[in-house]
C-alpha cells in the first residue's frame, strides 16, 4: 500500500513537472507588433491567437500601438533591441519605407492564393486584407453628402482624420489629396484645415469621437458601414462614394528583421491567408479578404464600390518625406 502510494504520488508530482516544462520553457512565444483596434474585444486579434495557437502550440503575444505607421517608426526606433516577430498593420504605403530601412526579411511564402485582382507577387510583404479610404457619415444628419473630395474640402462640414505621421488612414488620405490635386494640395490643406475638428493619432480614437458626434465625416473606410449593419442592425452610417476616385489600402504582415522565431512567424504569415484566418478577417476588421472563396455577409453587397485611383508603391515612398513636410507646413496654417 505504502509503495503503491509513493509510486502514485511520483507519478503525479512527474506529470506535473512535465506539464510545466512543455508549458513553459519549451512553449514558443511569437511576439506580433500590431495596432490597437486590431486587438481589441471585438476586433480579429483574439479569434486569430485562439486559432493560431490552437495549431502552433505556442503562444501568439500582440504588441499594439496606435497605427500602421506608429508600428514602423516603433520598429525604426527600437532597432536590434526590437522584440518583434511579425510586423502586421503595414500597408502598400509603408512597404518600400520599411524595406529601404531594412526592418524586414523574406518571407519564404506562395503569393498564387492571393486574389489575381493584387496582382501580388512581394517576397518580404503578404497582404491578409484589403479596402478602399472613405468618409463616413451618418445618413440621418447628412441627406446630401459630397459627391467629390473637392466638394467635401471646399465646404463647411466638420471633419476629423488621422494624423499621417502615424496612421495609416492618415496616410491615405495625403495619398488621396496629392493624387486629385496635385501641385494644389498644399492649398487643399489649407482649406480643409478651416474645417478640421481635429487630427488624431489613429483610428479608432477618430472613429470613435465621430460615433459620439463631434464631427460630420470621419476619416475611414468603404467597408465601415458594414459593421454597422451587421453588429448594429442599422444602415444609417454610409461611405460617401467620390467621382475623382478612392486610395486604396493593402495591409500586410511582414517576418522581422530580427526575429528570433523565423520559422514560427512564417508559419503565422502562411495561417493569415488560409480560409479559416480569411473568415475571421471581414467580419472583426471589417475588410476584405485577400483569397477568393470566402463568403461573406450580404451587407457587404451594399457597400459602395470606387473607382481606385493613386500612386505606386515606389512613387508614395519616394514622395512621403515631401508629402508629410508640405501637410505639417499647410494644415498649421
């Protein structure tokens, strides 16, 4: 009896030291520099780690700052102190910036399952969602909303937007400006400036002063009408659809230059363009998947569908620094 209990114990005290190991120190962790509404309750950042983890046996750590851009000027800073893994928030606009500072690697990855519409084909950048700048406005204040980008900036409706040194949105709509007005946009600045209720540091702080009604438009995206409707059960927020056209908006996740788990952060990459990763992305970050065959909620049916206009790649990042100096110069105005 005696031995038959030590010999239980041993086995208990054993499984519980094995249990700890394999939890501990054996358990991988993938550090994922993100931004903050991607994490949030509602946003994919919860479904992807329960489902990635589920697979990897690991654990999936976000790191969440404002925005895209705030991730790359993180990222920038911190150099080879940084701790991350995967970089995810970056967008088209950002990828020869990131690229030229070094601050990523190869991901080793197939691009063929990527809609044939992104003509991608990056060996550093994979795309897991896509869509188009938009304002939003609420359809029970706004019965006749601007029909053009210029018509919006030339008239007296409060705006609010994203601050483009560290938002992608913010970006965006440089890029939108400087693609409609070209040499006029500082001018455009100036004027939009007059009604701008305020600039914030990233989305969700400008999206959400906007739903509190501290503007008319807000800064944000075709498919933000959609959550709405879905989550909501209401179809009064609507994307002001413009003649000149829409920036469109890629984002993507990148393997860091540093990572210290390589492999791990490719098999991540790889999960964010598989079905179950795609499902999960439309309906908590409200954007598009990147791989046909997903379906999706008929409220996306309804949304406005742009004409895309804009910039390459290369001709965003070779114009960004001006970009930015002739924005902080006009709207101080």
């Amino acid at each position: 009896m005696q031995s038959k209990g030590f010999k239980t114990q041993y086995l208990l005290v054993l499984s519980l030291v094995l249990g700890f190991f394999s939890s501990s120190v054996f358990a991988k962790t993938l550090n994922v520099y993100t931004y903050d509404s991607f994490v949030s309750d509602w946003g994919p950042g919860p479904k992807l780690k329960a489902a990635f983890e589920a697979q990897c046996h690991c654990d999936l750590n976000f790191i969440a700052v404002e925005d895209g851009v705030s991730i790359l000027n993180r990222v920038r800073i911190e150099g080879k102190k940084s701790k991350a893994d995967v970089l995810l928030g970056l967008d088209n606009g950002l990828i020869e910036e990131a690229r030229r500072l070094g601050l990523v690697q190869a991901h080793g990855l197939k691009t063929d399952q990527i809609k044939a519409e992104l003509e991608w084909q990056d060996r550093d950048f994979m795309p897991f969602d896509y869509g188009y700048f938009a304002f939003i406005y609420d359809s029970r204040k706004i019965t006749a909303p601007a029909q053009s980008l210029d018509e919006l900036i030339q008239s007296d409706a409060q705006i609010i937007y994203q601050d483009p040194r560290t938002s992608t949105p913010g970006q965006g709509l440089m890029t939108w400006i400087n693609a409609v007005y070209g040499e006029s946009a500082a001018e455009s600045w100036q004027q939009l400036s007059k009604h701008t209720v305020t600039v914030t540091k990233g989305w969700w702080e400008a999206y959400s002063m906007f739903l509190e009604g501290g503007s008319d438009y807000v800064l944000s995206y075709t498919t933000s009408p959609a959550y709405h409707a879905i989550v909501e059960g209401h179809e009064y927020y609507k994307a002001a659809l413009f003649a000149e056209g829409h920036v469109a908006q890629v984002e993507v996740a990148a393997i860091a230059a540093n990572s210290a788990q390589v492999e791990l952060a490719q098999q991540f990459v790889a999960f964010l363009i598989s079905p179950e990763a795609q499902r999960i992305i439309p309906t908590t970050n409200w954007m598009l998947p990147v791989i046909d065959g997903v379906d999706l909620p008929a409220a996306f049916d309804q949304l406005i569908k742009p004409q895309q206009i804009g910039f390459s790649n290369e001709e965003i990042s070779a114009q960004r620094k001006q970009w930015l100096q002739q924005w902080r110069q006009a709207a101080s105005h």
